[in-house]
C-alpha cells in the first residue's frame, strides 16, 4: 500500500493477516471473514488468504 490505513475490515470469505509495516512486517493481526479491526489499529500491508 501507498501509505498507512487504520480499522481493516475483511470482507472475504477467507482469513487475511494485516501488517502494521510495509512488506508484511511489523505487528501481524489475522481477521476471520467478516470480522475488523479496532478502528485505531494501523495497517501498510495485507496478506490475503494466508496459510
């Protein structure tokens, strides 16, 4: 991603993993389908799908 986002939402129908950095480094957080992010959580990078 260009920049920093806050609140990440999953909207999939599959677990993803946000990154508080730029290529998936920093602090990890998995969401399930359908669930978010605290709305002050930051995120620069997104695996989708992850194993």
């Amino acid at each position: 991603m260009a920049q920093e986002a806050r609140g990440a939402g999953n909207a999939t129908k599959k677990p993803l993993v946000v990154y508080s950095r730029k290529r998936c480094k920093g602090s990890a957080l998995r969401l399930a389908p359908g669930k978010a992010a605290p709305i002050d959580a930051p995120f620069a990078s997104v695996v989708f799908d992850p194993r």
